[in-house]
C-alpha cells in the first residue's frame, strides 16, 4: 500500500515537472495578437498623415488618443472578465471586435473603395482599442490559471518570462515586416500598399483566434468572482467622500479608516499600503509621454532623413525596429552581467536607483533627438514667411534672359532652362511688381507681376508668354521625390520619364505648358520627347522637389532639371543612439517599475497595481494630446528640450519622494519585530496579574 502511494505521489511530482501543454496555445494565441498590434500601430502615424491627410500635430494625437484607449480600456476588460464573462469568454469575444476594427481600417485603405476615410478609420482604432483592451489584461491571468499551485509554482514564474520573451518577439518580427508590407510592395495604383500593412494583421489575429479555440476543451475555465479592483475604488472613493463630508466628525489617523464600518481591517491597510505605492509613480506619466513617441515624434523626424544604407533604403517607421532589439538584448546583458558587476560595488542593487537612471536615460535621448532636430532643420525647405513672399522665374527660352526691378533691387540675368529665385522679398498683403525683361530670344519686354504675402510666387517665361502658378515648395509627406514638368509652347509631342532601375515608365503626359506634381520613386531617371531622348541619367533623391523644363531651342528639343528643394541628406543612422537610448531607459524604468510595484504591493491587491500600471501609460499619452495642443506653434527641438526637461524634474521629484520610502520585507520585519515585543509584554502582565489576583481573575484576562 505503501508502494502504490509513494509511485502515485512520483507520477504527481513528475506531472508538476512539466508546462501544461495547454499553455502553448495561449503562448501562440498571444504572440499573434501581439504581433497583429505591433504591426499595425508601426505605421499608423504615416498613414494618418500621409493618406489621410492630417497634420503632423493631428496624426500625432490620434496616435496616442489611440495609445490611450489601449492602456485604457484593459481596467474595464478586467471588471467586464471578473465580474460577467470570465477570462474565456472575454479573450474570444474582444478578438472578434478587434478584428471587425483592424478589418474596416484595411478595407478604408483601399482608395477605389470611396469610404470616408477618416470616420472609418477613427471608428476602426476605436474597436481595436476594445478589442486589445480586452485581451491585454485577461491572457497573462488566464494563463497563469492553467497551472496547478502551490506545486508549480516555478513553472508560474517561467511562464511569465516565456511570456514576456514572447510578446518582444512577435513584436519583432511585425516591426521588420510591416514596414516592408507597407513600402515594397505597390498596389491599388499607389506607390506603397497601406491595405497590405493593414491586411496582414487581420490574417494574424484570425489566426490567433483559431489557434485560442482549439483548446476550449482543455482550458481550466474559472466563473466569474468579482473584480478587487472595483472593491479599492469604492473603498478609496468612500474614504474621500467622508473626509470630505464629515470633515469635523473624523477623527481618524487615516482617513480610510472611516471605512471600517463597511471593510475589514486587513483589506483597509492593503488600500493603505496600495496608494502608498502609487504616490511613488506618481511622475510615471512622464516617462511614458517620452516612450510613447517613438512611434510619433520620432517616425515623423525619421521621414524627413536620408534613409540610405549602401543599397539598401531604410523606412523611417523601420528605425523602431532597434527598439525590441535593444530591450531584449539590454535585459539579457544587464541580468547576466552588468548588474552582478555593480553589485560588487554595491551599485544599482536598489530598484529605485534603477528607476531614476532609466529616467535620466530617457531624459538624454530626448536632449539626443533635440540635437539631431537642430541639424536636420537645416535642410528643411526655407517656406513663406508673414511680411515677405518668395519669387521665382524660370527660363524656358533657349537664350539668357536679363531681368530688373530698381524698387525690389532686382537685377539677374536666368541662364537658358534655369532660374531666379529670391525667398525674402519685402511685401504686405498684395502688391504689384512691374520687371523688364531683356533677351534676343523672348517678345517679352515687361511684365506687371501680382506678389502675394507669404506666398510662394511662380512664374515660367516662355518666348511669347508668361505663366503664373502658385508653388509649393514643400517636401512630400512619403518622402518620395516631386517632380513638376514646364513645358514651353513648341513642344508639341508627349513626354516620358522612365524608371532606370525598373525599366518602366513612370510619368506620361501630354504638352501642357505648367503641369501637377508627381511623386516618382526614388530613382535614375531619362526622358523622352515623341520617342527621343533628350535627358539621360538624372538621379532624383527622398524628399527634394525638382522642376524639369523642356523646351525646343532652332533645331531638337532640351530640358533640364532644377533643384527647387534640397532632398533628404541627413543620415536616419543619428537617430540610433536615441533609439538605444530610450530602449535601456524602457527595460530600467518600465520592467524595472513593474516588477517593483507587483513585488511591493500586497497579495491580494496585485491586480489593482496592475490596472494602474497600465493607467499610467494611458495619462502618459495624455499628456503629449495636451502639449501637442498647447505647443503648436512651438519647433519641435524645442518641444524635444521640454520633455527631457521634465523628465529631468520628475526625477527630482521620485528622489524626494523616495528617499524615505519602506520596502515591503522590511515593513514585515519591523511588524514581526513588534508583534514578539508586544507578546513579550502581555506575558509580562499575565504573570504579574497572576501574583496578585486569584486564578479565576487569570482565567477572565487569557480569554481576553
């Protein structure tokens, strides 16, 4: 008998040895919906400003509106699972939502569709937003509920950080792959393929929707026994309302103990012990205001650079892939070593000292951004300014053309197929410049010019004419190169430019004397006229504007391209120590901050520092929404100087807060220190009484 239980109790050991099977299903449910969302939240910036059309200040507060509602709504999910439909039900249903929303966003990426866009768009995040909500807090719980505990309480901890190498590694492989989705492949007539980006995603959560299903048999499935995060906020939110109310009457220490007619003492001093906790994150919305923009700020600074690598071309929302690289390998070097080496000197062995060193990292990549914005402004297009306006005359004659104006000391002679340009002409409002040209080749004699203020005036000088056309001198939001054709009145046969490296043609137009911009892909270039050549071997670069005119002088037909804008000549590569920069301050600040307030908080109340962890995320993105707003008009390196400056004060105000704060085991020990005093005294006293009194009387004091 004795045989038969001790080989029963071996199989049970043997059987705790090993993950639940189960468990792989969620881990691989869980890497497709991570990858699913790390995929598209990659290039959902650009796409709101460039197809959308939105600002770069409006397409950033809808991405963290977005980012919001995602920290957001996994505290409702958890009420919604705790309280109503469980942990299974709750992940099953939100895929569905999340795949209505990532589905209505693909198909609104088709143009020939004709949807509105924006409503859709806006209407598709905002289902993802419930439908990752709903997922986010559920997945970890749901599967730690597969194990059985005490006895595998190792496997428990394994599996969260197989889960956590999990979600870097699904978010990985979408920030490798989306971009590529989104900028290698060309569909629907465009020169990228949003809908492809968009569409992948939804395949990948369809997927993890199956791959979830599969074990519904398996699954330990718990019902559904209240939400404790609902329990503090009424408890907290009660504690307030009798402060407030019955200010005269209180007359507590605390004023959460006015609470106890309502909650037990031990639940009291866990909300105690809670927002005590808290009070120490409380400048953790900064932090997150810095990280969220990675995917905002920086994408939108990373389009305007020189993306060549040899080549290869880097997209600018393929930079953030270094993210997930750096946590992951910064996790794996500071845990085997970096940290082991300080602890020799007894350096950053203290969480907080942590804390305020990931801080200060995520300060200095801001100051590194800043710096690499100052250079970058440099090639920034010089645009209209309020008082002055910009001309400029190009030459389409195949002779020079002099041309001078005494009031505006204007006096230049254009080259044949070149031109004069003067960005910071004095003018108010509108005003009539008269210029006199003077050419052996133009009927041309003078011209009454109407400048406008802040205004990019544009004029094209033929043999017999004069075209006026407002420019735009701005680069494109894709960072593709613009082309404009200036076709002068003898030409009289279509025109071709074709793509060197693809060998097609990529522009086709018809004589038309000022034509639209285009964007063509970056490229070598030549052009025909009626099936001649006239230009061979132009190279076009990211982010210039070129103006190409084409003419006929006495006997064939020449053009020459004009550079109105200088394109993108700073290398995307500065922005790599930012990248590293903010990535080390994420795992000590983030993972770190974590880790200490589940550690920290008490058993029962984990659930509640969770919630709010994820909480702070949402005021994070919050706070950029508002100083988006406030700092409109502001430069963007200034704005970058800002945020590391509070990052920098915040800080200051963590070192203050901390400086006297009591970890968890040593309130226990001091707890356990007076709990051995206090059992000494009462000995002490029941001895005492016991000289003096009969035992009846030593009988009543033990009872009590």
């Amino acid at each position: 008998m004795c045989e038969i239980m001790e080989n029963n109790e071996n199989q049970r050991n043997k059987r705790n040895d090993h993950f639940p099977k189960i468990i792989l299903l969620i881990l691989a449910a869980e890497f497709c919906e991570r990858m699913s969302y790390s995929g598209m939240r990659v290039f959902l910036t650009l796409y709101l400003r460039n197809k959308l059309d939105y600002t770069d200040d409006e397409a950033k507060e809808i991405y963290h509106m977005f980012n919001g509602m995602v920290s957001l709504c996994p505290v409702f999910g958890g009420i919604v699972a705790d309280n109503y439909l469980g942990k299974y039900r709750t992940i099953l249903y939100m895929m569905f939502i999340y795949v209505l929303g990532n589905s209505l966003v693909a198909v609104t990426a088709i143009p020939q569709l004709m949807f509105p866009g924006r409503l859709c768009t806006l209407l598709g995040l905002f289902l993802i937003a419930i439908g990752t909500g709903g997922i986010r807090p559920c997945v970890t719980a749901f599967g730690g509920e597969q194990f059985a505990l005490p006895e595998q309480e190792r496997l428990l901890t394994l599996y969260f950080s197989i889960l956590y190498f999990n979600l870097c590694v699904g978010s990985l492989i979408a920030k490798t792959l989306a971009p590529i989705f989104r900028g290698d492949v060309h569909c629907f007539g465009d020169k990228d393929c949003y809908p492809l980006a968009f569409g992948a995603p939804v395949i990948v959560i369809i997927i993890s929707i199956v791959v979830f299903v599969c074990g519904r048999r398996h699954y330990k499935i718990k019902d559904p026994k209240g939400n404790i995060v609902v329990d503090f906020t009424k408890c907290v939110y009660l504690g307030l309302k009798l402060k407030i109310t019955k200010r005269r009457q209180n007359k507590h220490s605390h004023w959460l103990e006015s609470t106890r007619h309502k909650y037990d003492n031990k639940f009291i001093c866990d909300v105690k012990r809670t927002l005590s906790i808290l009070k120490l994150f409380i400048v953790t919305p900064i932090f997150w205001s810095l990280l969220e923009q990675m995917g905002s700020s920086w994408a939108l600074q990373a389009s305007r650079m020189d993306g060549r690598l040899g080549s290869y071309m880097i997209k600018p929302d393929q930079l953030i892939v270094l993210s997930p690289i750096s946590v992951m390998s910064f996790i794996a070097l500071s845990q085997k070593y970096l940290y082991p080496c300080l602890a020799k000197w007894n350096l950053l062995t203290n969480p907080l000292n942590k804390l305020k060193l990931g801080g200060i990292m995520a300060a200095l990549a801001f100051v590194a951004s800043a710096s690499v914005e100052t250079y970058l402004k440099t090639t920034y297009p010089e645009l209209p300014q309020k008082g002055f306006t910009q001309l400029r005359i190009f030459n389409g004659n195949h002779c020079s053309v002099t041309i001078y104006n005494e009031a505006k000391n204007i006096s230049y002679t254009i080259p044949t197929l070149s031109q004069f340009t003067n960005t910071k002409i004095n003018v108010f409002n509108k005003e009539s410049v008269h210029l006199n040209f003077l050419s052996n080749c133009s009927q041309i004699k003078y011209k009454e010019l109407i400048l406008e203020e802040k205004k990019a005036n544009s004029f094209f000088l033929t043999k017999n004419n004069i075209y006026i056309y407002d420019d735009n001198i701005e680069k494109s939001k894709s960072g593709f190169p613009i082309i404009r054709f200036l076709i002068t009145d003898d030409v009289k046969k279509p025109i071709e430019m074709y793509n060197m490296k693809t060998n097609n043609i990529e522009v086709n137009i018809s004589t038309n004397n000022i034509n639209d911009r285009w964007e063509v892909f970056r490229s070598k270039y030549y052009i025909k006229v009626g099936g001649r050549e006239i230009l061979h071997n132009t190279q076009l670069e990211s982010g210039g504007v070129y103006n190409i005119i084409v003419a006929k002088d006495t006997t064939d037909y020449i053009a020459n391209v004009i550079l109105v804008t200088e394109p993108n000549s700073i290398t995307i590569l500065l922005l790599i120590p930012q990248f590293i920069f903010l990535s080390i301050a994420e795992v000590m600040y983030a993972v770190t901050g974590s880790e200490l307030a589940f550690r920290e908080a008490p058993e029962n109340m984990k659930a509640v520092v969770g919630s709010i962890w994820i909480l702070m995320q949402a005021f994070g993105n919050i706070l950029i929404i508002i100083f988006t707003r406030l700092l409109v008009n502001v430069q963007m390196q200034t704005q970058f100087i800002m945020y590391a400056s509070l990052m920098f004060l915040s800080m200051l105000i963590f070192h203050y807060q901390s400086r006297n704060y009591k970890f968890a085991e040593k309130i226990e020990d001091e707890e356990l220190q007076e709990m051995k005093g206090h059992s000494k005294y009462n000995t002490n006293e029941v001895e005492y009484k016991f000289n003096d009194t009969n035992s009846e009387e030593l009988n009543d004091l033990t009872k009590q």
